[in-house]
C-alpha cells in the first residue's frame, strides 16, 4: 500500500510540477506579448515621426517654391504699377491737352458725303 500511496503522491507531485511550469509559462507568454505590444508601438511611433518628418520636408520644399513664386508674383506686380503710375503721372497734362482742344477748338466742317438738296 505504501509504494501504492507513494506512487500517487509522486503522481500528484508530478501533476503539480506540471501545473505550476504551465503556469509560468503562461506568464511568459502574457509578459512576451505585452513587451512585444510595446515593442510595436513603439516601433509604429518611430515610423510615423520618420514619414511625418518627411512629409514636413516635402511640404516646406514645394511651399517654399510656391512662396518663391508668389514673392515673384508680387514683385512683378508692384514693378507694373509703379511704371502705370509713372506713365499716367507723365502723360496726365499732354493728354489734358489733347482732350481740351479737341472740345473748344471746333472747325465746322460739312461732311464728305454730304449731298445739298437741289
């Protein structure tokens, strides 16, 4: 009997070694996936701030390009008002002129196709 007790009790000992390793295994495996999540995320974090990074890069580069352009844009505009300007500023008083005499100096004249009535 006593081999027969002994037999059982090595039997649940064994079973108990047995639970207890899948018990620490199961552990490891929770504490594996978590430290895996982790390692994840972080990875997807460091992904995201390399490609936002060049993103912004891309982003400054043809926004800056643009900003070139309206800066040319702007230049061009203001070279153009300022020769409009000028120009009106130089021909203000000869096209006053001009306008004056043709209102006050009229020569009546008969016109070309004119026929008298006979």
């Amino acid at each position: 009997m006593t081999s027969q007790s002994q037999g059982i009790q090595q039997l649940l000992q064994a079973e108990k070694r047995a639970k207890d390793k899948l018990e620490e295994a199961k552990k490891r495996k929770g504490k594996r996936l978590k430290q895996a999540k982790e390692e994840a995320t972080a990875e997807i974090d460091h992904y995201r701030l390399q490609r936002e990074k060049e993103f912004r890069t891309k982003e400054t580069n043809v926004m800056g390009s643009q900003g070139n352009l309206s800066a040319k844009i702007e230049e061009q505009t203001t070279e153009a008002i300022r020769n409009l300007t000028s120009s009106y500023h130089r021909n203000t008083e000869s096209m006053m002129k001009k306008l004056l005499s043709t209102i006050c100096d009229i020569s009546p004249e008969i016109h070309p196709n004119f026929r008298p009535a006979v």
